[in-house]
C-alpha cells in the first residue's frame, strides 16, 4: 500500500471529487466529512511519501509500469515530498475552517464549492508530483482551471477580477506548453530527467533559449511575480474568504517551487548561471517585486487586498532566493515557500473571520477588535511578525538565510532591499494592529468608563481552531527550523552551488 | 530568404495566430471578443505541435509485419510522430474546458452588468 502512495496522493482527491455532488445530491451535509475524510487520506499519504524519502532516498513511481522515457514517472524528491506535506496540510485546514465560512457566504453553493475546492487539490498535487513537462501542464491547467471557478462564486465584483484572471492565466499556461514544444523538439522528451540529461549538449541552440524564456515567462504569470501580478490582488480581494486562504498561499507557492525545479533540475545551474546570467535578472526583478508590493500594500484600504499585494510581495522574497542562486539564498528561498505558505494561510483565514463577523474588511472598521476577538487578532498578529520577520516566527529565519546568501553572492543592494522591506512590512502591518488594539470606537468615549469590557464575540469553533493551528504553524515552523533545514531542505539544494 | 519563409510556412501561420490571438486580447473592449482572441492564441500551440511532428510523405507508426521478419514494407524513419498528436488531443480537452469557464463566468458578469463592454463594466463599477 505505501508503495502505491505517490499515485493515491493525486487518485485520492480526484475520485472524491468526482464523487462529491454524488453525496451531496443523497445529502448536503455528508459533503463537509466527504471532504475532510479525503484530505486526511491524502495528507496521510504525503507523510508517508516524506517518511519514506527521508529514510530511503527519491522515489520513482511509474505509472502504469511504462519505463520512464515513454511512459510517465511520478518522481519524488526531498524538495516534493516537502511541498506535498504543505499543501495537503493548508488545504485540511482550510477545510475545515470552510464550513462556517462558506454557509455563511454561498450557502447554496456548497456542493459545487467542496468538488472544485477537490479538483483545486488535485491539481496542486499533481503538479508537484509529477515528473513529466506535459503532465505537469494538464495539472498546472486542472489546479488553473478549478482556481478560476472558485474565485468566480466570490462577491459581486468577482466574475469580472476572475474572467481577466482567465485571459492572462491562459497566456501563462499556453507560453509553458509552447515552451513544452520546443523542449521537446529538440530532446525527443517529456520526462524531466531524460530532458535534463539530454539537454546541456544542446546548451548553445538557440531553440532551447526561446524554450527557456517562454517558460520562465509563463510560471512568472502563474506565479504573480511583480511586473505581471495584476490579476492577483483583485482575484484573491473578491474570492470567498476560504477560497483566498486556499489559492493565495499555495497556487503561487506552487509555481515558485516549479520555478525551483525548472531553473535547477530540467535545465543546470551551469547553464541559468553562467551561460546566459538568467539569475540575476530575476533576482532584480524578485527585489522589484518586494518593494513595489509592499508600496501597493500600504496604500490598500481593504485588509484581503492589502494582503492579496503582500503575496506579491513575498513571491519577490523567493524570486531574489532562487535568483541568488547559492545554497544560502535557496535554502532561504524554500523555506520562505514553507513559512509563506503558513503565513498566507493563517492571516488569510483570520481576515476571513473578521469578515464573518464584521461583514467587510476596510480597515478603518477595525476598531476594538483585539477586545472583540482577541484570539482570532493574535493569531493574525503572529502571522503579521512573521511577515515582518520577527524572531521566533519563521519568516525571521528565512529572510536571515535570505540575506546571508545576498551577502555570499557580494550583493549589498539585496541586503538593503531585504531590510527596508521589513520596515514596509511593519508599516502596513502595525497600521492594522494599531486600529484593532488602540483606537477606539466613538461610542466608547461617551461611556463613562472606558475600559468597560467589550462583550467577546468571537467566530465559531470550526473557525477559531484551524487560525489557531495556522499561527501555531508559523511558531513551530520557526523553532524547529535547523531541523527542516537539516533533514529536508539541504537535500533539495542541487549539488555544486 | 523568401524560400526559407515559404518552406516553413506552416511555423510562420503558427505565429501569425498568436500575434492575433494576443493582439485581440489585449486590444478588444469586448469580453466575448477577447474570449476568441483567447482561443485563437491556443490554437496556434495546436498548429505549432502537429507542424513538429509531420512530415512530407509520411505514415503511420504501424508495423505491418510481425517482429522478426526481414522485410519491412515500410522504412521507419518515414514514421510520422505520434505523442505530439497525443499531447493536443490533451491540449484540446484543456481548450474546451477554458473555454467553458470563460463563457460561465461571462454570464455571470452580463447577469451583473447588463453588458459585456469592459468600459461599461468599469463604470458601473465605480
């Protein structure tokens, strides 16, 4: 059985997808389990699959029994087995948060909102797990596809924000299959290692650079690096608090690590560094990003689209990470995929239930909110320092690895970049915290005592726990970081950098 | 020059497509209109595959006799590719099914709007 774990990790989500309107037509209710039942399964998988790379190196899986070259291989490395554990973690918990969430929201939408939310799932998966450039695409179009028609349901303004994300995410999926082609062409390949042992032969042909491009050009898309992230914001605004907590953290985290896997695996390091520089350029693009998301971010009034910039933001984190292109700067590069993934996940999910409580998210309604909901804004508070980088939250740690690989690659403007950014950070950040904590509401100085309690009225339990659990992520994620770095992210760094 | 163009010309449409696929999408107010623009620029890729995989002359990747004979009648290398074919049929589905969403959530929008124009969408939306 645990032999058969990398297919029943994608198997799993699909066929409950599949059967998801099926339970939902016998009844409504059962959906909710149905799905929290798959996610366990197929997050029981994903731990398998990392027990058993930890213990005993990558995994090939062939699909079917076909050999590699022709048929398709499900390769399991120690970089996916990471990502699988990721993602079939934040979307269980998003999950379960759902319920309340998407009652209260699209309460007769449920059940097509549980078999897409799956096929979402699915999708994410499968691009991380497999190892063949064209099933990587379907994937990539599944997870797409399904992102599409759950931001869709979200408020009024959501149609218009998801139809443009179609347009431009199609141009991004269409330049990566075209990119396909040409890889292709040239190799006689799909399968990721054949390709990459075929290719640096071929590292002077100019079909391979338009390969490259095109490919870079279309995760860039998908990934919402800065100069093409206009979808974003508004997209991750309008969706429906679940389905930002689900897409934000993990479908840009997703196209990061194949990023990851396109600049250090199909092609070598050798051939992104030195023979056409590739890496710098995204890494200036990457610090770009930071800056010009974080400006954007300060300017919001709305607390998702605030954050919907900070994704942008942060994708730059891993851009400059990956564009640094040494093993500090990619060490730092993976772990900011990890602890965003949280991170995002956690304020995500908190701004969700202040919008069930409050019925919008402008900031300036914010006003004793820490009386208010005390758990539901520490939970967010923690997941805001680990944003700014605040030890022991995570993202202290990989913006430290961050800025030790821009000092090993001599790069000071990095370092500046890096830390001015935290003080963005804080900018927008403690403008939030601050009207939630300090400021009070008018009604409150014509009482004669001003520090009468605020009744609490926090969300329900099957909202409060999966924040709780996000935040306590974040801590855990950042005290037991030399632990993940130690037995899982040094070996995904590919040798010789 | 002019025989190089000629003789690859079937690349060259393949380009043309997706200049007028882009050129529709970012230019055209009308949503619908972008939505064609969106599927002529996925369907040049279509045109890109199948022009890799054929060639003049060529047939089908079936042995006509059993393994072990001597005497084939068909000499391999006239074999047309089969996996790029394979790989649009895929592409294809993907095709429809983008197209599909589009089309959902442009009824969802004219629901909303009233309209398809993106200018007259912007202003009610203010």
């Amino acid at each position: 059985m645990t032999d058969q774990a990398p297919i029943l990790i994608i198997i799993i989500p699909l066929m409950f997808a599949l059967m998801t309107p099926l339970i939902g037509w016998i009844r409504k209710n059962l959906c909710y389990p149905w799905v929290l039942l798959s996610l366990t399964l197929s997050a029981l998988s994903s731990f398998i699959i990392l027990r058993t790379v930890l213990l005993r190196g990558i995994i090939s899986y062939k699909l079917g029994n076909w050999d590699p070259p022709w048929g398709i291989e499900y390769a399991i490395d120690h970089l996916n087995a990471l990502m699988l554990v990721i993602i079939t973690v934040i979307s269980l918990i998003v999950a379960v948060y759902s319920k309340k969430s998407i009652q209260r929201e699209k309460p007769d939408k449920i059940v097509h909102f549980y078999t897409i939310f799956l096929l979402q799932v699915t999708g994410f998966l499968g691009m991380v797990v497999s190892g063949d450039l064209f099933n990587i695409y379907v994937f990539l179009e599944i997870a797409s596809l399904a992102g599409y028609a759950l931001i869709a349901i979200g408020d009024e303004r959501a149609p218009y924000a998801s139809f443009r994300y179609v347009v431009i995410g199609t141009i991004g999926a269409s330049f990566y299959l075209l990119s396909v082609g040409y890889i292709y062409s040239v190799t006689g390949s799909l399968n990721i290692a054949d390709v990459a042992r075929l290719l640096p032969e071929l590292y002077n042909s100019n079909v391979i650079l338009t390969a490259l491009v095109f490919m870079f050009a279309g995760i860039a898309i998908k990934m919402a690096m800065f100069p093409v992230h206009a979808w974003a914001p508004n997209a991750y605004t309008h969706a429906p608090s679940a389905v930002s907590a689900l897409v934000a953290p993990l479908m840009t985290k997703v196209a990061a690590y194949l990023m990851i896997r396109v600049s250090f695996t199909v092609f070598k390091p050798h051939y992104i560094i030195d023979v056409i520089s590739l890496n710098s350029f995204i890494s200036w693009i990457g610090a770009a990003g930071i800056i010009a998301g974080s400006i954007f971010a300060i300017a919001q009034n709305n607390l998702k689209k605030m954050l919907s910039y900070s994704v942008v933001a942060q994708i730059g984190y891993i851009a400059l990470g990956i564009g640094l292109a040494n093993s500090y700067g990619l060490t730092g590069a993976v772990l900011h995929i990890v602890n965003e993934a949280f991170t995002k996940g956690c304020v995500f999910l908190a701004a969700g239930g202040i919008v069930y409580k409050l019925g919008g998210c402008n900031i300036a309604d914010f006003k004793n909110l820490f009386r208010k909901m005390p758990f539901t804004m520490t939970a967010f508070t923690i997941g805001a320092f680990s944003l700014i980088g605040i030890p022991p939250t995570c993202g202290f740690f990989s913006k430290l690895y961050l800025i030790l690989g821009s000092i090993e690659a001599d790069q000071w403007t990095f370092v500046g970049v890096l830390l001015f950014s935290s003080i963005l950070n804080v900018v927008y950040f403690f403008r939030v915290i601050q009207t939630a904590a300090f400021e009070k509401q008018m009604s409150d100085y014509s009482r004669e005592d001003p520090y009468e309690k605020v009744p609490m009225d926090e969300v329900p339990l099957t909202m409060l726990i999966p924040i709780q659990i996000a935040a306590l992520g974040i801590l855990l994620c950042g005290i037991f970081n030399s632990e993940i770095i130690s037995s899982v992210i040094k070996y995904a760094i590919p040798p010789g950098l | 020059m002019i025989d190089f163009i000629i003789e690859r010309y079937n690349f060259w449409i393949y380009v043309i497509l997706m200049m007028i696929g882009l050129y529709a999408m970012i230019t055209k107010r009308n949503l619908v209109k972008k939505v064609i623009g969106m599927n002529i620029f996925q369907t040049s890729i279509i045109l890109f595959f199948i022009s890799l995989a054929s060639k003049r002359g060529g047939t089908l990747p079936i042995m006509k006799q059993a393994h072990g004979l001597e005497n084939f009648p068909v000499d391999p290398s006239a074999y047309i590719n089969p996996v790029p074919h394979v790989l649009m049929l895929t592409a294809i589905v993907v095709m429809v099914a983008t197209l599909g969403v589009a089309l959902a959530i442009l009824i969802l929008i004219y629901r909303k709007y009233g309209t398809l124009e993106e200018d007259e969408i912007l202003k009610r939306m203010q």
